[in-house]
C-alpha cells in the first residue's frame, strides 16, 4: 500500500514500507527493471487508483505495477477478515483501474493482473490479465517456511464450475485458498451458438 501505517500493519513490521520504497525507488534509478507488485485485499483495494500515482510520481524510470491476487496461507489465514474482499469488489476495482490506466496522458507503468479468474475481469481490465498459471512452488520459491510449502495452495481453475467454462484452458485462475469463498462469485462462460 501506499500508506505506510497500513503496509507496515499488513507486513507486521514497523519500518517495512520506507525500507521497500527506498530500495525500489534507488534500484529504479539505477534503471534496473522495477516490478511492483501489489497484493489486493481489503486494506487496498478502494486505493488503487492513489497507489498507481503515488508510484508514477515516485519512480522516473519505466516499471511494471503488478496488481496480484491474495493467497491466504501463512499469517494472512489469521487476518481473514481484514483482508478478503469478494469477487465482485475485485472485479469493480480491476475495472476502475484499467480505465484510469488508459486514460492516463503520459508516462505510464507496464499493468498486470495476476492471479485472478477470467470471469473476474469487465471489457477494460481483461486487456491486462496476466494468463500465466502460478504455482506455490514458483511463487514462493525464495522462501522457506513449513507454513507455506507442503501445501494445496496453488493458482488455477479448482472450481467444478471453472470446468464448464470454455475458457478455463487460458485461465490463470485463483489461489486454491479462497476455492470456497470465490465459488458463488464465479461466472462461467458458455459456448455461443
């Protein structure tokens, strides 16, 4: 987030935000390719739009704003509450910031939408969804921590409705997590004749 009393308190660590910014901005500088990548939830969600200035105005260099889908494994399983939103919020949110991009004079960053369902996404913000599947594996690849490997929690299409839906084959899905919370929200789209 672009707040620091609401990043340093999802990141449970005093301090965490400036540390990031400070390290991203300085890599920036440097022109070394700056991916940012946030993590939608509760605590964010309505801000997107601030967030995007706040970094257009802080990195001069291109870089890519990667808007991703929560997993709740680890501590994130504890803080359910504050941070899962539906699948409808996500898909207002998307949408709201994919029209904001395009209509953006100017400098822009590099936008991406990952790990979220096709049927989540509206007319503009389809143009930016990452359809690359994700797996714990890979996404948590630097860690090592019991309370993230050995687990189910991967990205894709788990929904016997995703099943049905012509396409699932190019769906990054969403992470295994929030199968349950995610089924009524889920959208599929059916072959037209």
């Amino acid at each position: 987030n672009h707040k620091e009393e609401i990043h340093d308190y999802v990141t449970n660590t005093n301090g965490s935000f400036n540390n990031a910014m400070n390290n991203l901005v300085y890599l920036n500088n440097l022109g070394i390719r700056t991916d940012i990548k946030i993590i939608l939830n509760k605590q964010n969600y309505m801000d997107l739009k601030e967030i995007y200035c706040y970094l257009l105005y802080n990195f001069k260099r291109k870089y890519t704003l990667n808007i991703c889908g929560i997993d709740l494994c680890g501590e994130a399983r504890n803080h359910f509450n504050d941070l899962y939103i539906s699948g409808i919020q996500i898909k207002e949110s998307l949408e709201d910031l994919a029209l904001f991009h395009l209509n953006k004079k100017g400098k822009r960053p590099n936008l991406l939408f990952s790990e979220f369902p096709v049927c989540f996404m509206n007319k503009h913000s389809i143009m930016f969804l990452n359809t690359r599947k994700v797996t714990s594996n890979f996404a948590y690849s630097s860690f090592n921590t019991s309370l993230i490997f050995n687990s189910p929690y991967d990205c894709g299409t788990f929904s016997n409705k995703c099943k049905s839906c012509i396409l699932e084959n190019c769906c990054p899905g969403f992470w295994n997590s929030l199968k349950d919370n995610f089924e009524k929200d889920l959208k599929p789209m059916e072959e037209t004749r």
